[in-house]
C-alpha cells in the first residue's frame, strides 16, 4: 500500500504517511491515490488544487465555506514546514471546538485531510513554506467563513511568537458566534 491513515483525536480529520521509494537517484512518492483514499474512509472528488507561499510567522487561518459549498482538503508542504490545524465546526459533534494539529513538512511529506466541517490554518514555521492542497469544492466568496484564529474558547497552542494576519484573518469572530455547521 503506497499510503498509512492515521486516525486522529477528532472523529473526521486524517493523517495520511505516503510511501516513499529513494534510491541514490533521489525519490518518488504518490500524493493521491483516489482508489486507496476511498477504502481508507476519504471518499472525495477533488475539484480545485490551491498553492500558498508564505514566510516565517504567518498564520493563514482559520478558514471554511459553508453548505453547499463546503469543502474537504487534503494538504501538504512542499516546501518549509508549517503547523497545520483543523477546528471541529459541527454544533453537535463529540468533537465541537476541538483541534487536531501537525507539523507538515517538506522532509515528512506528511499530508492532513481536513473534512468540509472543519476550519483549517497554518502558521509557517521557517523562513519560507510553500503548501499545496486540494479542495472537494471550488472557492465560492459568499460561502467563505472563518473563525478568531486566537479563540480562547478552542484553546490553539500555537508555537512561536508574533504572527502576521492579513487584515481578513485579523476580524473573523469567535467560534461562539460564528456560521458553522448543524
């Protein structure tokens, strides 16, 4: 099997390890296999593929669309490293108001699946980071949404220090009074 699935402490969101096969001419690894990911419970059809770039401190989060244009991502650095984190955004979940993170990285070639029902952000840990994700719905403006990056109430243990929003990121409220999903 080119890929292990990790469950993670939130029902929903997947740590997918890729099989990499190195020899002394470099490497090769899949990135998705969409036979693999559907028997292993990531039943998507991927729509969309997004890239971001960004320098040491930036947070890009906390994000998601709303129904019907939700979306799943599936996500992976390849370049730099960054701490990737998904929200439980389902009132009623076992799991409202809970996060997941990793450390996703160019040498781990980690991947974090994040299911519509999640907000999902990172912050770049190195000078420079470059993530790759694909999306199960087109980017839609009037569905986008997102939550306070620094909620108390979700409780992020973000590493570092200061971090650099854009003026969006800086204004979304808290998740007490944000769109989410019933």
């Amino acid at each position: 099997m080119p890929f292990q699935f990790e469950a993670t402490a939130i029902d929903g969101p997947i740590l997918v390890t890729p099989r990499v096969f190195a020899d002394e001419r470099g490497h090769f690894f899949e990135t998705f296999k969409h036979s693999e990911f559907a028997a292993n419970g990531i039943d998507e059809t991927f729509v969309q593929t997004n890239a971001s770039y960004s320098t040491r401190g930036v947070l890009r989060g906390m994000h998601y669309q709303l129904e019907p244009h939700a979306q799943a991502k599936l996500v992976r650095c390849v370049r730099g490293a960054v701490f990737d984190v998904a929200v439980d955004i389902r009132r009623g979940s076992d799991g409202f108001g809970r996060w997941v993170a990793r450390e996703l990285s160019a040498g781990n070639r980690l991947m974090l699946y994040v299911p519509a029902g999640f907000a999902h952000g990172f912050l770049t840990l190195t000078d420079e980071a470059e993530v790759h994700y694909m999306v199960s719905a087109e980017y839609h403006p009037d569905s986008e949404r997102g939550i306070m990056w620094d909620d108390p109430a979700v409780g992020v243990d973000w590493p570092g220090g200061e971090v650099l929003l854009s003026p969006k990121d800086r204004v979304y409220p808290p998740l007490a009074s944000a769109d989410v999903f019933d």
